[in-house]
C-alpha cells in the first residue's frame, strides 16, 4: 500500500461523490479513474470480512445477482460488482460500499469475477467461497477452450476456500474431485432431460481428467448432465449436496428440500442458477423464509429472456453470448420446446470487440445442431446481418432445413430487417441473435 493508492481512493470516492450529485450513475467511472491513477488501489481498499466469488463461462451475472438478494433478505447489508466483472468494475463497486475513511459498509461482499481475471483478483481479495456455475466454450480470444478456462480457475484455488460446484459439468466436476471443502448441487434426470444426440454438429468434450471420451446419459442442457468417462471411469457423483426436487417452468416454482420457491424466470438454466444461490445460502444458514422473499422479488439484468407484443406478434427474445456455442445451442433447445408455429430469425452477426477488430466468424454456429429445430413447428427461418446472413442460410441448409424455409434479409438496417419479420404469417417470432441487434430490432419494429 502507498500514497498513491491512497490518492487513488480518494479520487475515486470523490468521482463517486461528484457523480451522484450531479445525477449520473456512472459508477464504473469512479473504479476506471481510481484504477488507472494506481492499477493497486484494490488491495489497498478495505473489504467485508466475508467474501463470495461467482465464476464460470455462463450464469455469472445471474446467479451474483440472486446470492446478492438473497443474503440482503437475510438483514445483512451486500457489496456487489453491479458493473463489469474485471478490476475497474470491481474497485467501482469497493467504492460504492466503503466510506471515505476507507471502511467497508457492508457485510458480504458478492463478486462475479471474469475466469481470466481471477489470478489478478484473488491475491488481494480472498473469498471464503468460490462458487462455480460451469465451464463451456467460450469466446475463442480470451478464453481458448474449456481446458484453458478449468485451468484458469483451478491455479487460484486454495485450501481454506470452500467449492460449491457443479455435478453436471465434467470440467467443474474434476476442479472440486482435487479438494477437500466442496459441496456439489446438480439436476436429476427431469422431464425438460433429453438423450443425447450424435452428429456432426454436436458440442463435443473430452475427459477433462484423461481426455478420454465423455458419454452422458442425459443432458439438462448442452453438455450438462449426467456423465462418465469410458476411458479412466472419471463421471459425476451418484448423490450431490444440494439437488432440486423438481420444477415447473410453466407454473414458475422450483422445490427444494422440500419447500416450494418462487422461480419467475422460466428456462431449465435459470434452475441451476437459483439453485447455486439457494445452496450458498445454506452454508450461510440462511432460513428457507428469507430465501423465498428473495427469489419473490428477484428481476434479473435486461436482456436473458424477453417476451414482447408487437403489432400483433409476440416476440420472443432468445440470447446467447458471441461465439459462444452452448448458449446458442441452449438458444434452441428453448425455441425447440414451443409447439406453436413460430418464425426464427437467426442473425450471428458481426463479432465486436473492444481489444480488436471486428470480425466476420461464423464456425460456432457450425459447432451447434440447428437439425432440433426441424420438428419444432418452425415456418420460416429468416437470417439476418450485412455480412454473414449467406453463411447462416448455409448452416440451416448443412443442418437440413429445407431451402423453401430459408429467406435472407442481408442487411444490418433495423428498420428493413423489422419489416421483414412483421411480414411473415407466424405470430410467434422468435429473435436469436445478440441483445444490441435485438434491441434496435425491436425498436424499429415498436415504431412501426
């Protein structure tokens, strides 16, 4: 710690300050400033004494969110990262919960942290609990592979932190099968489980502990399931700590130990999710009654799933993060639930990134089995974007999909791309594609 780390703070505190009063929630300007005068200053912040990081490729933002109101509805006051889950984002949120004498005005302390950012962070900030929602394939840039990701999580772990993870995934699996203070929580075979399906297309992974091949008997979702390893017999436990007794997506509930919860976001991912968080709670002692108020009033962050009624057409937003293949192909596994006759629009986009140039990457979508949307009642797949509408229509064709139900609307203008799917007879149309172009989207087709 020094004086410029001290400086730091105080600047921070004061752009904080200065912020607020003149109306402007800015609050990842403050840790930007703070950070850049001292890339030191968070080790130089007072924190909670108990802390809690949510890491993984998928449910971050989601879970942090219901550890965050959960343990709030058990009376203790939380600090939370509500901006960006690397060190800027994370010293805006110190800041936002630490006085200018520099003591911290919370309890806990809630952090999702970016799996690359956990080296950085974890030395000057030791979380108690680590909690791990899975390990996916991920943006290719930053993240490699899911070997690169289990890696990255594995080398910050330390004795004394307790592991809560994910029976269902083999890689999280194999983190937690190497330490002592892990509880497990997972999905049993259900009626959203499905068999898995060998084809070209399918999200393949390898043994995480021999590279051995992976066999699940039934997946909950893309590559999460029950599993086991043909080669060296490594496979998810028979029994895990903290498990759902079942779950209505329709209804909104999801019972565990044996008391029904409100659960109003309703896709079999966000079971997992409330289930991590209720699970925390437990090894908190946090009582079922607060647990229910939380997941009562929980609103999770814009733009996971939306339904909107437009113009006579309900409009069904399904998202998955850039080059990430398991959210999109949980994307259609959602879609492929619906028996009613719907549009799908898929638009895959122009890959924006802010440390480099733009790219045109269309190979995860071959990494993903658009062959399950073939009996899903779809009339018509439209693909969408300027520059890589053609290569879409190529994947459904690859996949299958009959050419008389592909149509291209090879543009990025909202407006013309809105009028194109207004047209279309279907009432239910489902958008997949990333939540920016999902937004002008609907924009342009609200002002119609």
């Amino acid at each position: 710690m020094s004086a410029r780390d001290a400086f730091a703070f105080l600047v921070g505190k004061a752009a904080l300050v200065g912020l607020r009063a003149i109306g402007r929630p800015g609050y990842h300007i403050p840790g930007a400033l703070a950070f850049r005068i001292s890339p030191s200053v968070l080790s130089y912040i007072r924190k909670p004494a108990r802390v809690v990081f949510v890491t993984g490729t998928n449910g971050k933002s989601t879970t942090t969110a219901l550890v965050q109101q959960v343990v709030a509805a058990s009376g203790q006051t939380v600090a939370y990262n509500t901006e960006s889950n690397n060190q800027p984002g994370i010293v805006a949120s110190l800041l936002r919960y630490t006085s200018f004498f520099n003591r911290p005005k919370a309890d806990v302390l809630v952090l999702e942290v970016a799996e690359e950012a956990l080296s950085k962070i974890v030395p000057v900030i030791h979380p108690q609990h680590l909690l791990l929602t899975n390990v996916q394939k991920d943006v290719p840039q930053v993240n490699q592979s899911p070997n690169y990701i289990r890696d990255r999580i594995a080398e910050v772990i330390t004795a004394d932190m307790t592991l809560l993870v994910n029976n269902d995934d083999p890689d999280v699996s194999s983190i937690g099968a190497k330490w002592q203070r892990v509880r497990s929580y997972g999905l049993p075979r259900n009626s959203y489980s499905a068999e898995p399906r060998v084809s070209r297309f399918s999200i393949s992974r390898p043994c995480p502990v021999c590279s051995g091949t992976l066999v699940f008997d039934y997946e909950n979702m893309p590559s999460i399931g029950r599993f086991h390893c043909t080669k060296c017999g490594f496979a998810s436990k028979a029994e895990t700590d903290y498990t759902v007794d079942g779950f209505d997506l329709d209804a909104g509930t999801v019972t565990i130990g044996g008391r029904s919860f409100p659960m109003h976001y309703r896709a079999i991912h966000f079971v997992y999710d409330y289930l991590l968080a209720y699970s925390y709670a437990k090894e908190l002692g946090i009582d079922d009654d607060a647990i229910a108020r939380a997941f009562d009033s929980f609103v999770n962050i814009q733009g996971r799933l939306e339904d909107t009624e437009i113009a006579g057409k309900t409009v069904h937003y399904a998202r998955f993060k850039q080059e990430t293949p398991d959210t999109l192909a949980l994307a259609i596994e959602n879609i492929r639930r619906d028996p009613k006759p719907k549009t799908v629009a898929v638009g895959l986009n122009i890959v924006e990134n802010a440390w480099g140039p733009k790219t045109a990457n269309t190979a995860y979508g071959f990494d993903v089995d658009f062959s399950r949307l073939a009996d899903a009642n779809v009339e018509k797949f439209v693909c969408i974007g300027d520059v890589v509408a053609h290569d879409t229509a190529n994947i459904l064709r690859y996949a299958g999909v009959p050419r008389d139900k592909i149509s291209v609307v090879a543009t990025d203008d909202p407006v013309v791309t809105a009028k194109a799917l207004l047209a279309e007879p279907a009432k239910d149309l489902y958008l997949l594609t990333l939540l920016h172009h999902y937004q002008e989207v609907r924009k342009a087709m609200t002002d119609e």
